[in-house]
C-alpha cells in the first residue's frame, strides 16, 4: 500500500476513509476536511480520532468544567490549575505540591492487572511532568457486587496491578477506597492519584517553544499495545449484545518508569529541559500537538526516528500507541548532548525526533515524506464542544420520595445489636486489610499515616516535619439520589477527612465518572454534580487544580450511578502532631461533634439491612463543615485531641466500631439526651466527628467548641473490651473483630 502523504491526499479528495471505525461522526470528519481545506491523510486522520475522542477533548463535559474556573475561589496558594498535567499548590517553606486523579476504568475492566497498573504509571508521569518527585499514590476503587463471580477476577487483579508498579516505583500508597454495588459489575472504576513534591522554582510546563529547539522522545520502544488504547475505549459504551472496539491494553513495565523517573529528576536539576509532556492517553498524537499548541511555534517530527518495539508498525499506529513509560521533552540544542548523556547513564533509550520551528503548523514526516500538516491546536485545543441535551429523569422524583425513614427499623435492642454486626461485616464497611496489606505504606520512611486512616499524610521536610494529607471520597448512593448534593458531599467529607488528620484543606483534584453523555438523563446528573462540586469548593474556598471526566461508563443502557470522586489535599506544619483515628487510652473522653438527624436515604444501613435505596442523601451545611474544620485543626495543633474520626457511610457507629478495633480499646457510649439509640448509632448526617478527649483538655476543649458555636456532646469513654451501648447492648471487641475482618478474605478465597 502506497503511503498517503499530504500531497496524495490533495490529490485524491474522494478517497474513502475509515473515519467512522475510528470513533469519528460525519461532522467531525466534514469539520476535519474543513481545516485542512482538504481530506486528511490517514496519519491526520489518526491523530484527531484520539486526540478528539471523549476522553481526550472533554467534548460532552467542558462546557460544564469551565464552572471551575468562572466560580474558582481566591486562593493565594495555587501556583497552576487546570490544562497542564497536574495542579500546583504553595504549601509553604518554598515547597510545591501537584496532584491529580484520574480514571483507568474500562481498560482495567478488560485486562484488570494491566489496566490498573499503567493507570498508576500514566498518573505518575503526568506528576513527573510537571517537575516533581512522586512521594506517594492513592487509589479510589469501585467494584460489582462482593458476591459475584466476575468481581473475583477483577478485584484481585486491580489490586495486583496497583500493587505490582506502585511498589516496584517504591512509592507508598497511603489512601484510596474500596466500594463494592452491583451498578458496577460490567464497569468498574479504577481511578488513581499521585502527589508530587518539588520547590517553587522548579515547576515545568507542557510547551514547546523555542525555534531551533529539539524534541526528544525518551524512555520506552513504541510498541503494539495500547493503540487507540483508553482515548478509544473509553469513549464508547460497553456492549453486552455484540463486539465492541477494545483496543489492546497497554503494558507496563514499572522498572522502566522508575528508570524514567530517575532520569528526569536528573536532567530537571541540570536544568536541561525548556518544556515536558508525559505520554499518556493518543500518546505521540497528543504529545506532539499539545506542545506545540501551547508553545509559540511550529513543530516538526522525523516519526521514522521513533524507537519501535515492532518494525512492522504503521505511522497511524505510531501516532496512536499509548505505550507505556515515555516522555517527550523540548530541549536547547547545546543542552541536548548533555540530555542524552544523562539518558545512557540511567539506560533510558533517548532520540532527536524532530524540533521546534518559527512556523504555527505541526509537520511530521516519513522517510522524508509528509504525512501530517495540521494546525496544532485545532487537534490539542479546538476540538468538538457539544451541549448535550439533558433532562431529569423521570424517575428521580419516584426514588426521592421512596425515604428510607419508611423502612422497619429494629424492633428490640438485640436485634439493634444484630444489626450493629451486619453493618460492620458488610464488603462496604468491613476491613480492607486484604487489599491494602498488598501495597507497600511506608517505602521512603515519609508516611505519617496511611490506611485505614481518614487520610493518608506524608513528611516532606524532614528537618522541619512539614507534611500533607490527602484523602479521596464519593458516594455513587448519594448522588443517584441527588447528584447537586452527592457532589457536594464527596467534597464535604473528603475536607472532613483531611482536617480529622489535622491538616488544612487547601485544593481539590476530581475523577467524575458517569455514564454515556448521549443519554439525556446522565448528561442532567453530570451537570447537577458538576455545578455542586463548582458551588461547594467556591464555598469552601479550595479551588479544583485539575482532574479527569469519566464517561460512558455503562454496559448498554444501564449507566452506574453517578459518581463523582473528589481529592482533597491539604497542608500540615507539624506531621508529629497529626491526629489518629485509634482509640488509644482508656479514660479518653468521647466526643460527638455536629448535629444528629434523621438521615438515612442511600444510608448504609438501608443498603445493608434493606437492600434499599431510595429517599434524599443527608442535607449539606458547608459552613459548618468549615468551622468543624476549624475545631478539628485547631484540636490537633494544639494537643486537645488524641484521636478524631469523621463519621460518614455507616454513621457514629462504624467509626466507633474501626477507632476501638484500631487502638484496641473498648467504648462506653451513652445516647444522648433527644436521640434514641438506633438514630445515634446509625444516622448519616454530614458535618460531624467523633473525638477522643484527653480529661485534662475536656474544659479547654469544650469551651473553644462553645466559643465557636459548635455542638459538642458528650457520649461515652473510652474502657474495657467492649464497644457497650449502655441500656441497649454490649458486642466484645474480639466479636466485632471477628466480623469485621472476616469479610472480604472470605469473598475472595
């Protein structure tokens, strides 16, 4: 077959091409011709297929994302927000934090160990991209139902894959979730998140400018696996009833990326590199055209000079690859013998594959030939917008006005003590220990805390024990019951859960994953959840720095539930005076902080006991969510507190239940005054916290807490072996131990 360069494709305007096999609508290949003025070349027409895919061009969601810019709050901490890899947050002393999630879903669904492994490594290379040291990653997983067959080929696989590169990188994995609804049987939801450290000065940027500069590609051959890869799969609906295109998953080699990791640390500390981009999702497509997009020249790029794992590759399939553990760096011409050095020392393959020119058009070449003549941000930046129709659903007000308070509630205290046991051995909230003990928490001796904790939190100056936290949240229940309110309290008590750690909460990161943008009720509940989440960090003054929009995640017509997941990251001066969640000294003083309601809808409780879901998810109050902030940081700072929990899915109860368990001290609790014990233990209601209170801190405590305007009741103590619900019933710490740990390894024998 003779090759189609620019010139034949002049030429030959009625040549029939695959367009639509590629992903393509027939507007956007006319759109395409447009352009160009002309049809494109097969390569061109490669290059746009990824480049404008869903997953690549955000083509349903963005004019809903562009609420994170126009509602960002003030913060004097963000030095880079979103469109670079990763965000940037100044958390102090001169240091810079960037962070991001993204999603590896449907490839990790098809081949699950590989899949979850390069969806570690492409978030890692997109935090190296931005001039940081990786310190650690965080991993928000969501599965099937526990009991099906297929989640016992899938769960194991994604955490060997997560487990298997992490800790070959070692870098520790210090928080993350593990969800288990049947919503996610045929689509699970692998996203992963990474944080970087780096000082103020040594921030890159994915931009190539520079006339005369060269491109260098470095790091892996080019290979087979991965073409079209997620820019492709992921931008389709899986189909039960026929075949569907599912491009070869990529294959990672996390020896190589810790090679490539090395090597790019050094040639940054030489200052060699003039901008960077990591090979991720289109891989050469998208990082050709989005550094010349947002450079100030041209480019062009000699494509037969690309290191081939596979000679017989095609320059389309070159373009399209997404192997794994590349970089693509712009480069001084008399710094590039230096880069190329350095290169060779750490074994990591490097050419000159092109440079930077004077011009405003991306050329690449084949054996001389010219096969791609494009302006650069019509591929990178100007993609398709769409505004998608979208509607209520018909059914919402149906689900909302099933309440959850209808549903029979124990009818004596020994089956309110049954149900205790239920609710704590459920795959939802009983003990991930199986999946966690298989990633290495504390490589590089810098994690403060790590799972089960309500954070993960790491030193990153060793001298002064500066430190930050992270955690990850979202409840799919929450926001198929009203995605406005499910968005806002993913945020909500992932800012809990960073300040229960004592750290501030600065900046946000999100995964939204939902379902096929094409259907007008998933596009509704993607914009509810996006215009929560914009409301919500406005109010809260923690700007979005980034992050990754996950659609069609379905198989065909039944969508998961809505599911945005949100990062919140936040900053802590002195990581020895981080706050535990364990229960650590009999005689501590137990604390219930916030307001108690009737709040059940897409409970834990419903679902466990009832197999229900249905009603309004717990009311949001982000001002008290800030000032409980407020109390929990100020208590950490200042010695007030021994241990704090948020109480989230499963209520007062399940916090209780893994803070006893995780210091190994029972509780004495007592109802309080207005509540009967059932709501106590159970009740959702957001903006609360369970504290141990050392007795010499009860007064100053309570009185900061009264000061500020902060319920504070007092529940119980910390004592004995038990957790005992006085006047109700009493569970030994063994029985609940027993429960709670058992679940998960016997699901997966």
């Amino acid at each position: 077959m003779s090759l189609d360069t620019v010139k034949h494709a002049t030429e030959t305007p009625d040549v029939g091409q695959p367009w639509a096999e590629l992903g393509l609508k027939k507007d956007e290949y006319e759109r395409i011709r447009e352009i160009l003025g002309r049809r494109p070349t097969g390569a061109e027409l490669a290059m746009y297929s990824v480049m404008w895919s869903e997953h690549c061009s955000y083509k349903s969601s963005k004019v809903h994302l562009k609420q994170f810019s126009e509602k960002k709050p003030d913060s004097d901490a963000m030095l880079v927000g979103i469109g670079e890899n990763a965000g940037v947050v100044d958390v102090g002393q001169g240091y810079a934090v960037t962070f991001k999630v993204e999603s590896h879903n449907h490839p990790s669904y098809i081949e699950p160990y590989q899949g979850a492994a390069t969806g570690v490594g492409g978030i890692v290379r997109d935090i190296l991209a931005m001039g940081a040291r990786p310190v650690a990653v965080v991993d928000p997983l969501r599965f099937g139902a526990a009991d099906h067959p297929d989640t016992k080929r899938v769960l194991p696989g994604v955490v060997a894959g997560i487990g298997g590169y992490g800790n070959c990188l070692g870098l520790p994995n210090i928080g993350g979730e593990v969800v288990f609804d049947s919503c996610y049987q045929g689509n699970p939801l692998v996203n992963a998140g990474c944080i970087g450290v780096m000082k103020h000065e040594d921030i890159h940027l994915a931009k190539a400018s520079g006339a005369g500069n060269k491109v260098i590609l470095y790091g892996a051959r080019t290979g087979g696996d991965g073409i079209g890869g997620v820019s492709v799969l992921a931008s389709e609906t899986f189909d039960d009833t026929k075949p569907t295109k599912r491009p070869a998953v990529q294959v990672g080699d996390p020896f190589q990326e810790k090679l490539l990791i090395e090597c790019t640390l050094e040639v940054f500390a030489e200052k060699l590199v003039a901008g960077i981009q990591d090979l991720g999702g289109a891989g050469l497509s998208c990082a050709t055209s989005e550094l010349a997009s947002a450079g100030s020249g041209g480019m062009r790029v000699e494509l037969d000079a690309v290191p081939l794992r596979d000679a017989t590759l095609s320059p389309e399939e070159i373009l399209m690859s997404e192997s794994q553990e590349r970089m693509c760096a712009i480069v001084e011409p008399d710094k590039v013998a230096r880069f190329l050095e350095i290169c060779e020392k750490w074994d990591v393959i490097a050419t000159v594959i092109g440079e930077v020119t004077d011009g405003e058009r991306l050329e690449i070449f084949w054996h001389g030939e010219q096969i791609v003549d494009v302006p650069p941000r019509s591929v990178a930046h100007e993609g398709p917008t769409y505004h998608r129709p979208y509607a209520r659903p018909e059914w919402q007000d149906a689900l909302q006005a099933d309440d959850a308070a209808k549903l029979p509630r124990p009818a004596s205290s020994r089956e309110l003590r049954e149900q205790v046991l239920k609710l704590v051995a459920s795959p939802n909230q009983a003990s991930k220990a199986w999946v966690t003990d298989q990633y290495d928490r504390f490589v590089q001796g810098n994690t403060v805390l790590a799972q089960p904790e309500d954070a993960g939190m790491v030193r990153i100056d060793e001298e002064t024990n500066l430190g930050v936290a992270i955690a990850t949240d979202g409840n799919g229940r929450y926001a198929k019951l009203d995605p406005y309110a499910g968005a806002q309290l993913a945020l909500a008590e992932a800012y809990r859960n960073v300040a229960a750690s004592g750290a501030k909460p600065l900046a946000v990161s999100d995964c939204l994953n939902f379902g096929s943008p094409e259907d007008p009720a998933v596009m509704w509940q993607f914009a509810e959840a996006t215009r929560g989440l914009a409301d919500a960090c406005l109010e809260l003054g923690t700007p979005v720095t980034g992050g990754n929009v996950s659609l069609y995640n379905q198989t065909g017509d039944v969508a998961i539930h809505p599911t945005p997941v949100v990062a919140v990251l936040g900053v802590i001066d002195d990581v020895t005076r981080r706050t535990p969640i364990a229960f650590a000294e009999e005689g501590q003083l137990l604390y219930l902080l916030g307001d108690t309601r009737e709040e059940f809808g897409g409970s834990a409780w419903s679902q466990v006991v009832h197999d229900h879901l249905g009603g309004l998810p717990p009311r949001v109050d982000l001002d008290r969510e800030r000032l409980l902030g407020e109390i929990l940081i100020a208590a950490s700072r200042d010695g007030m507190v021994d241990a704090a929990h948020d109480l989230s899915d499963g209520g007062l109860v399940q916090a209780v239940t893994e803070s006893c368990l995780r210091g190994g001290n029972g509780a004495r609790l007592i109802v309080p005054d207005g509540l009967d014990a059932f709501t106590f233990l159970f009740s959702e209601s957001a903006g609360r916290a369970v504290v141990a209170v050392p007795r010499s801190e009860e007064l100053r405590f309570t009185d900061m807490c009264g000061a500020r305007g902060l319920p504070a009741t007092r529940i119980g103590v910390v004592d004995g072996d038990a957790i005992d619900v006085q006047g109700e019933f009493s569970i030994p710490l063994a029985e609940l131990r027993e429960a709670h740990e058992a679940t998960i390894p016997g699901l997966l024998a």
